[in-house]
C-alpha cells in the first residue's frame, strides 16, 4: 500500500489486517521500489498523487518491466482523466477517497483473485 498521508495508510493497513490480509506500506513509490527483498505483491493500492514518482507514473513502470501486479487506485481528487488511463491500463478500481471499507476490500479481493 502506497499514499503519502500517514493516518491513510495507517487506517487501510488496520483493515486489511482485519480482513487477515499480510500488509506492507510506503510513503512512496520510490521507497517501494527500494525495498529490499520484498516479493512482488499481490495486489498493490496506490495513491494517484504522490510526492517524486506519481501512481499513474509506477503503475506505467510496472507494466513496462513486466510486473503483471493488480492495482487498486485510490484518490482524493475527481480526475476522470486519470481514472481512465488507470482503468485503460489495467488498473482492478479506482476508488475515490473517502471510500466505503467494503469498496476496498471487495477491489482487493477481485486483485487477489480467487
């Protein structure tokens, strides 16, 4: 999970957690990228603005390596434009903050698969 706001984080954590999901969250796309050793994610929710490298930005750097990883966009901002390049690319949901709990977790069970 990457968004630069800290109580976000915190508070999508706690609910994956609840949901008995193993979490991992970043303050950026950058400290993702330099972390060390992390397998590659199952689903990755991500921040569409963030400070340095934006979501849009690493999902398009994901998908050029080959990283076939699921991502739930979420935003507090109404950016048609970028919920399609997002959708258009591959994106599971874009889901505009504040999302209801359970428009995450259903976005991240459809990412996780069955």
């Amino acid at each position: 999970m990457i968004d630069d706001d800290e109580s976000i984080r915190k508070a999508v954590g706690r609910l994956l957690r609840s949901a008995g999901l193993v979490v991992e969250t970043f303050a950026s796309a950058e400290e993702f990228m330099r972390s060390p050793g992390m397998a590659a994610p199952g689903c990755l929710i991500l921040d569409v603005h963030l400070p340095g490298l934006s979501g849009l930005e690493l999902q398009q750097r994901l998908t050029a390596e080959g990283e076939g990883v699921p991502i739930v966009f979420i935003t507090a901002y109404n950016d048609d434009q970028a919920r399609e390049r997002a959708l258009r690319t591959g994106a599971i949901a874009f889901l505009q903050k504040p999302f209801e709990d359970q428009s995450l977790l259903d976005a991240v069970a459809r990412a996780l698969g069955p």
